[in-house]
C-alpha cells in the first residue's frame, strides 16, 4: 500500500538530499566553532583577544609576545633571552665594550652600598699608607638609617683592614672612617667621589656620602658597567671584594670573622674577577660583577632586585644564557 506524502515526510527527503550532495549540516557548523575556539585559547597572548580583522589580530598578538620577552618575570627563560626580575640590568663584554643585553639601563636610581667601589678608588687614588691605624668615632655611626656594625666605637684596625671590610662585608663604619682620613676629611672625600665619576665619563652619578646608605647617592646601570671597569684595574679592590672570609680582633682581641655578601664568590661554578653587592629600601638589591664566561670577561650589573634571592637568580640567568647562546653580535635590549 502506498505511503502518503506529508510534509513531514516532504521535510526528511530534503535533508537527505542536502547531505547526499554535500551541504553542511548545522551540527557539522557548530563543531567547528568549537575547534575554532580552543584553538584560540591555546596561541590566546596575556592581553584580551579582540573582534578585529585577521591583519590586526597579527600585529596585536607580535606586540603582546614582544612584551612577555621583556617582563620581569623571575624564573623563566625562553632558551634564548634570560627574563630578569631586576628592573635596571646592564650586561657588558669588557673586551669589546659590547652591549649583550640592556633592561633600563639608563634609569637613574639609588645604588647604596656599590658606591663603595667609588670609596675604595678614591681612597687608594690618594695612595695614603695602607698599614696606618683607623679608628671608628662617633662620626662613623649610621644615624640616618640605623644599620649594626660590629666595628664599635674605638675599634682600631689598619686602613688595609678598613678598605677590605668595605668591600668584602660592606662595612658602613669602615667606609665612613675612610673618608674620615682622607686628606681634608669627608667633605673633601666627597668633592673627590664626584670628580673622579666626572673623569670616568659618569655623567648620570652623584655621590653625597661614601657609604651609600642615602639614596642620594644615584647612577644608571650604564655608568655603573663604567665604574666596575675602573675599579676593576686596583688589583686591592679585586681581591679584596672576592674575598670570601676575613678574621681581624676587634676591641679586646677576640677575634671574629667577616664573610662576603655575595654569596657566589665562594662558587666553584664563578669566576668573579670583582664583586659589590647593594641595599636600602629606596635601591632595592643591587649587585655588580666582573666575571668570566668562556673565556671571555664581562661586567654585570643588576638595580633594584626584589627580594633577597632575586639578584643572585638574575645573575644565574644570566650565566647560564652567556654560556648557552649569547655571544658579541647578539644585542637584546629591554
């Protein structure tokens, strides 16, 4: 018995059809919407992705890539540009004067205790004798900050001793009473600091005290690389800030040990030619290196690092991407 058309009937002989001849079904339509959203959300970049022609979605997503290779981001490396958490970095072959990597390297900031490598050139410039006695006054006394020493008022040790706890432990007092000595006292100290950055082409550094514990004492990363360069040619200021440990007798001769800042001077994995390590709140941590990868020397200079561990992350960053794929062409500037 024959069956009678409805439209019912009509409707389900249509479809068929459409799918014999190859029509997209509305299913097949919804899946790839589907596709085409998670595929979005795998390459989607940090910032929103926005309704825009094909052209305008390139060049937002090769903005918002180029934004993630410079963000501080401690921890991560793309195998070809170290990320650093530092917020001023200057990486600078010695040999050359190659840049091989700059992040805000002209920023001027405080660099607190890195000015000692400016104390100690002064103070040796003036070749004063090395074996004469300092001794901590009341002067020396930190009162704008409160920072301990353990060189007591009355200490006396040798200007050798002073200029190596400088440098080594970063001894604020010992800093202090270097200036003390200087021929005409610290005013006349100072007035040298300034006019030696003159003379090394410093032309974005103020020095007001020799310490560094004021934030008035200012430069950018890019003259600091200039500063490293030239304490690095005092073969005192070398050895005296690699040094790992030193024990002098303080007052009533019992004797105590100093130790280093930078913990990676006493690496076997370093070669670190000169060291001097930085901090008060205003600077953040502050560290600056003349060290050696392949064979080759070069200066680092990390501003303003979060945290304790941040500026010696940064600095093994930057170790291990000098000794994997950086080399004197290759300039990466943040």
């Amino acid at each position: 018995m024959p069956m009678k058309s409805t439209p019912k009937s009509l409707l389900t002989l249509f479809v068929v059809a459409s799918i014999a001849f190859g029509a997209v079904t509305p299913a097949l339509a919804v899946t790839t919407k589907k596709k085409t959203v998670v595929s979005k959300k795998a390459t989607k970049p940090v910032a929103p992705v926005t309704k825009k022609s094909s052209t305008a979605k390139a060049k937002h997503v090769h903005h918002a890539a180029a934004m993630v290779t410079v963000a501080p981001l401690a921890g991560q490396d793309d195998g070809v540009t170290p990320r650093l958490a530092s917020a001023s970095v200057a990486v600078i072959d010695q040999a050359t004067g190659d840049v091989l990597y700059e992040k805000n390297a002209g920023a001027v900031m405080p660099i607190a205790s890195i000015t000692k490598l400016m104390t100690a050139m002064v103070a040796l410039d003036a070749q004063p004798s090395l074996t004469e006695t300092l001794t901590i006054s009341e002067a020396d006394i930190d009162t704008l900050k409160g920072t301990h020493s353990r060189l007591a008022v009355g200490t006396q040790l040798t200007r050798e001793e002073m200029l190596r706890l400088a440098l080594m432990s970063s001894e604020n007092r010992a800093a202090s009473a270097l200036s003390r000595h200087y021929p005409g006292g610290r005013e006349a100290f100072i007035a040298a600091m300034n006019a030696k950055a003159r003379e090394l082409g410093l032309t974005e550094t103020r020095f007001l005290d020799p310490t560094g514990l004021t934030a008035q004492n200012v430069s950018s990363a890019r003259d600091l690389v200039k500063m490293v360069g030239a304490a690095h040619q005092y073969s005192l200021i070398r050895e005296f800030s690699t040094s790992e440990e030193y024990e002098v007798a303080l007052k009533g001769g019992r004797p105590h040990t100093f130790h280093n800042t930078n913990a990676l001077v006493s690496s076997d994995n370093w070669s670190i030619g000169l060291s001097k390590t930085g901090y008060i709140s205003e600077a953040g941590r502050c560290l600056v290196m003349q060290a050696w990868f392949n064979n080759k020397p070069t200066i680092i200079v990390l501003l303003d690092s979060l945290g304790k561990l941040t500026r010696i992350g940064d600095a093994q960053r930057i170790k291990r991407w000098m000794e994997s794929v950086a080399s004197a062409a290759t300039t990466v500037k943040g």
